[in-house]
C-alpha cells in the first residue's frame, strides 16, 4: 500500500521561456496620494520667498536706510535743541556729579548761566529788533536810491542827455525783475527738490552714525569688520562691561558719559582714548574685563590693550583696526638698508614697531637683557636681531652660546670669538666656561686705573633653561645647573649682573617656559630690559616682567600663541614708554636666517677678522684633513655642502656640528681652502691630497731632525 501514492496537489513545472516573450509584472494598485491644499503650497512658497536671502538683504537694505533717514532726523532735531536750550549743559552737570567731579561741575553751571543770560539779551532785543530793521530797511532804501540819482546825474551831465539821470534806477529796476523771473521759474523745482535734498542730508548723519538696528545694518558692521570707534560706543562698552558701580554711575550721567572720555586719537593701526573712571570703580575692575570690553567693542581680546597712564582713576585703551594686527609689518632697516651702522653708547637698535605704528628703537648701553617665551614664538629671533645690529660697531665682542645648536646662530662664525652651540651636558659646561671667563674680564676691568674705557663685551646664552636645569656636576661635586648657591652656571650670572654693567660686560639671555627651577628669580631680576613673547599664565608673566609691568597692564599671557609670534611685551627704560606706563607692545621685524647670514657678512667686512672658537670635542681624537681626503674619494672636487654631509656621516660627533667656516678655517690652515666653480664653492681633491702629503713630509723630516 505504501508503494501507491496518490498525489492530490501537483506542482506543475514552470514552462520554458522563450526569448521572444517579453514577461509583464503586474504591480498591485497603490491608492494616489492625496493633493496638496492650495493654502499650504501657497504658505510654502510665501515661507520660501520670505525666508529668501536676496529677500532678506532688501528688506535689511530698505529698513536701514529708512532709518538711516529717520533717526538722522532725530539727531539733527536733538543737536537744534542742545543749541537752543541749557539742556547740554544740565547733561554735563550731571555727569560730572556721577563722576564725583564737584569742581567741574560748578564749572559746568557757571557756562550754563552764561548761557542763560546770553539768551535773556537776545529774547529782549527781539522787542526792538522790528522797529530797528524798519528804521534799518528805511535809511538804507533811501541811501541807495539817493546814491542812484547822484549817479545817474553824473551819467547825464557826461552824455548831455537828462534821461540818463533815471538810467541807473532803471537797471536796478530790471535786474531785481530778473531776480523774480528767475525765482518763479526755479522754485518749482525747489519747492520738488527741496525736501529730497533735506532727506538725503539727513540720511547721511544717519549713515554717519549708523543709526539703525543691528539686524539691519551691514554684515560686516554687525560682524564688528571695520566699524569705526566713536565716543558712544566706548561708553556702551563700558556700561555693559558688569561692573554695577559703573553701568549705574553712566546711567545717572543720562546721555553725557561720553564726558569719561578723552579726544579718541588715531594711533597706528588703531585708535587710542583715555577714560576717567566714576567714582567707586577701580581700574582693576575694568582691566579683568579685558576679553569682554573687547567684545563689546566688536573685536578680539587681543585686539585691545588697557593700560594705566599717570592720571588717577584713568585707564588707557587702545582699540585695533579689526584685523590689523594679523598683517605682517615691514622688514627690518638691517635687511633693506645696508648703509645702516650701529653706535653702541649713543645708538638704539630697530627693533619693530609699536603699535601706534612707530618704530620701536631699543638702546643697549649697559642693559642686561632677558627675553621669554613659549617654544616657537619668536625668541631666538628677536634676540638675534639685537646681536646683528651691534655687531656693525667694531668694539662689539660677541661671546655666544647657543644651547639649542640647530644652527640658529652660525651666522656668528667669524663675528663672535666664541660659538657654542648644542645641547648636550658638555655644551652646557663650555657655556658656564664662557660667562665665568667673563666674570674674569670683568674682575680685570673693574681693577682697572679710573677713567679706562671698556669695549662692549656681549655674553649671549640662548636657550639658558637648558643651562640651569643641567645636573652636570665638575671634579668638586659642584653643579653646573640649578638655582642655590654652588651652582657654577648661577652665580657666574649673578656676578656679571651685579657688576659687568659699569664696565661693559653684560649677559643676554633668551629662555622659554619660564618657571622658578629653570629661570631663578635672582637672574630674572636682574635683567634691565626685560621682554616676553606668548606666555600661558599670568604667574608666568610676572616671572618674565616683574609685578610692577603686569600690575600696569603688561599682559604677555594673553598674547595668541602661534599667532602673535615675534609679538614682545617690553619692559625698560631702554625703549620709549609712554608716560605713566610700566611697559610696551612691540612687533619685531622678523629677520629670516639666510637675511641674518647676509647681514652677518657685512657686519664682518667691517671687521679686520675674528677668530672663533669652537666646543672642544670631547671623545674621539681624528684627523680632519685625513678624513677630509677619505670624503672626497676620486672625484676631482665636491661641494664644500656635500664634504660636510659626507663628513657627518663619518663621525656625527666630531663633524655634526661643523659649519662652512668649520670647513675653510682646516684647510686655509694647510693651504688648500675652498675655492669657486660655477659659481660654487667647492673643495679640490688635488690640493687636499697635496696638503696631506706635504704635512705627512714635514712631519717625517722634523722626526728625523
């Protein structure tokens, strides 16, 4: 029975399909959408027109010049009525009282009665003024009619003709015709154009003033671009600023507060104005505004400087230029003028500007010098520049030790008599070497007969973090770093600041992130010019400049790093401060390094030569000629660029550090220096192997001997 299936559902094959058939699937129907109301199409594209950007810039246009036009009118009718009335003057009465300033204010009510009884004369001479215009127009009628006749009698006794006696009269008659002619004719278009002319006339002291609400004025008005600083936007700043006493003391003043304000002066690239504070607000409370007041004025927290000049409860702004402070200032006088000379005792080096915009001249006559910074904002540089305009005064002597040895200073070889450079515990050592021989020269000059006097000696350590965070200790356990008493690098610091400057002998230091283990408080205060570059804290400001600088506005810390750089916040008495300042904002030319290598060359035109002494190596006693010949190979001559690559990879050691002036100083020894071919200077197989085989003879002869 199993074997007999009987299947009641059979699933048919599929039939073959044939490729000439073309096979129609049959969607099922979908019920059609519905149709959108009229009302809500219509509501979307009213929504889209509306909400349109070209629809919104007209009817931003349209509202702002509108009232433009309209509170323009509103000005000129409140400046009409300051001129008739008193009411100017109560103003002022009553600011100088929320100022606490009595004295003005009495000032203030004497010109108002002035003004008073000035005004009484006039309104009492309008009582007679009629009948004395009558009399006036009378008289003068009667004067020129009378000088008419005369003329037109003297006219007729010329021609022998008595109707000439009435020719004058009659010409006047005319011309006052034509007069009328010419009235009736214009004023039609007077009476039309009249009103236009006073509309436009009052749109423009409304555009002056940008008289209008925010949202409809200018995007780059409302961004803050370019909108020029004017008395009633200082004072708005100030009033939203979040000091209570202030906000109340300006609105008690009604519309006067512009009276806290000094003429705005342009300086630079910006403007410069002093504000007099009320009573009850200190310039304290103002200066920890900073990043708001900016704002309020529609710029950037580096884009104002509050400082505190020498009047009493006045702090001075200076408002940059939106985004003046982002363009580039020019080049150094060092780079396009090479005419330039340098006077150590009587010259100031160019150093940048100010940001007024003046030239920002610096006089090292006996300063020490500290400059400070984050990494990579400028230090090395602002400190090179200094040295490279000394170095065009031939007395300067220049000892330099460059802790970072990246080549920063290797335009020096040939200027300085001593070049340091690198960053290891050795480096560290000869730098140390360095200042303690001129604490020697110093004790030497200080023991010299009165009256002697001293070239500059310049003692320049870059990077001197590097040297007081050394544990290098010498043969007596004596440190070379750190900040006590034994330490060699510190007190050989404090030595030459304590005394150098009577005779010369000074100390340039350029450090970064300073902090109490890696800039003592000892060294950094005795530093007579004193500069920092970007710094990130208030603490580390303070470090840099001292309290007093800091206290009265010096605010390095708030500088943008990265983008402020070769930005100095200065203190000294070497640079023009304004009066009442404790320091300045220079922006320092930037001189590039192959600029400084060309500067450098003709800085030693000037010189007779100088001869420079280097690190001495410590390890590894080689022959440089020898391995100078092992680089060159069997090429007739190479590159004096690539015998200095080659011989760095021989010995990274002995010749990492070597510099062209390395190179020719070895072989103008032995006679076969560097010489040029096409254009280039290369070093000559021929006469290093000559010079090899005349120093292995003279030696072998003088064995002999």
């Amino acid at each position: 029975m199993s074997d007999n299936v009987v299947r009641l559902h059979k699933t048919p094959e599929p039939p073959a399909q044939d490729a000439s058939v073309t096979t129609l699937t049959v969607v099922p129907d979908q019920p059609a959408p519905a149709p959108v109301p009229l009302w809500v199409r219509s509501g979307r594209a009213v929504k889209r027109i509306a909400t349109d950007e070209r629809t919104t810039a007209t009817v931003r246009a349209v509202a702002r010049h509108g009232m433009y036009t309209f509170n323009g009118g509103r000005i000129v009718a409140r400046r009409t009525w300051d001129g008739r009335t008193g009411s100017r003057y109560e103003r002022m009465i009553r600011a100088a009282e929320a100022a606490g300033n009595h004295e003005l204010a009495e000032e203030w009510e004497e010109r108002l009665q002035r003004f008073r009884d000035a005004r009484h004369r006039r309104r009492m001479d309008l009582l007679t003024s009629p009948v004395d215009v009558a009399k006036g127009a009378a008289i003068g009628t009667g004067m020129s009619i009378g000088t008419l006749v005369a003329l037109g009698i003297v006219m007729a006794l010329n021609t022998k003709d008595v109707t000439d006696v009435i020719t004058p009269l009659t010409a006047v008659i005319e011309f006052i015709g034509l007069l009328i002619t010419i009235v009736q004719v214009v004023w039609p278009y007077t009476v039309t154009l009249g009103p236009l002319f006073a509309l436009l006339a009052l749109w423009s002291v409304g555009h002056k003033q940008q008289a209008a609400p925010n949202w409809a004025l200018p995007d780059n008005v409302r961004n803050g671009e370019g909108e020029p600083i004017t008395p009633s936007i200082v004072v708005k700043a100030l009033r939203d600023l979040g000091v209570p006493a202030l906000r109340n003391a300006i609105k008690e003043m009604g519309d006067a507060g512009a009276s806290m304000l000094g003429p705005i002066r342009i300086a630079g690239c910006g403007v410069e104005v002093d504000v007099t504070l009320p009573s009850g607000v200190s310039t304290v409370e103002v200066q920890n505004k900073r990043r708001k007041l900016a704002e309020n004025l529609t710029r950037h927290e580096h884009e104002v400087f509050i400082t505190i000049p020498q009047a009493a409860r006045t702090v001075r702004l200076w408002i940059a230029d939106s985004g003046a402070l982002d363009e580039p200032i020019g080049p150094s006088p060092l780079v396009v003028d090479e005419s330039l000379t340098a006077d150590y005792a009587k010259g100031r080096a160019p150093w940048g500007q100010d940001l007024r915009g003046d030239a920002a001249l610096l006089s090292l006559y006996q300063r020490m010098l500290l400059v400070t910074g984050l990494s990579n904002q400028g230090k090395t540089a602002a400190l090179r520049a200094l040295a490279l305009w000394l170095a065009f005064d031939r007395t300067a002597e220049f000892r330099i030790a460059d802790l970072k040895g990246v080549g920063d200073w290797a335009m020096f070889d040939g200027l300085a008599t001593v070049l340091i450079q690198g960053p290891t515990d050795e480096h560290v050592i000869e730098a140390t070497e360095m200042v303690e021989d001129g604490v020697e020269e110093m004790n030497r000059r200080l023991q010299a007969p009165p009256g002697t006097a001293f070239p500059p000696l310049v003692l320049v350590v870059d990077e001197a973090q590097v040297a007081f965070m050394c544990p290098a200790k010498d043969d007596q356990k004596r440190p070379y770093g750190g900040s006590r008493n034994e330490s060699r690098y510190f007190m050989a610091c404090r030595k030459v600041h304590n005394q150098g400057r009577a005779v010369n002998v000074l100390l340039w230091q350029g450090t970064q992130d300073p902090t109490d283990q890696n800039l003592p408080k000892l060294v950094r205060e005795g530093a007579h010019t004193r500069a920092s570059l970007a710094l990130g804290t208030e603490s580390q400001a303070r470090m840099a400049l001292g309290d007093k600088a800091v206290d009265g506005g010096a605010a390095p810390h708030l500088l943008r790093q990265g983008l402020d750089k070769g930005t100095l916040v200065v203190a000294s008495d070497g640079i023009d401060i304004p009066a009442g300042q404790a320091s300045i904002t220079v922006r320092t030319h930037y001189i590039s390094t192959d600029d400084a290598t060309e500067i450098a060359e003709r800085a030693q035109a000037l010189r007779d030569g100088v001869t420079t002494l280097h690190v001495i190596e410590r390890g590894e006693e080689r022959d440089p000629l020898a391995d100078i010949a092992s680089v060159l190979g069997n090429a007739s001559r190479v590159l004096t660029a690539d015998v200095l690559k080659r011989l760095s990879a021989l010995s990274e050691d002995a010749y990492g550090r070597w510099t062209p002036g390395d190179l020719k100083r070895v072989l103008e020894d032995v006679g076969a220096e560097p010489y040029k071919s096409e254009g280039r200077m290369v070093v000559g197989r021929d006469r290093v192997a000559r010079a090899l085989t005349n120093r292995d003879t003279e030696g072998s002869a003088s064995a002999d001997g």
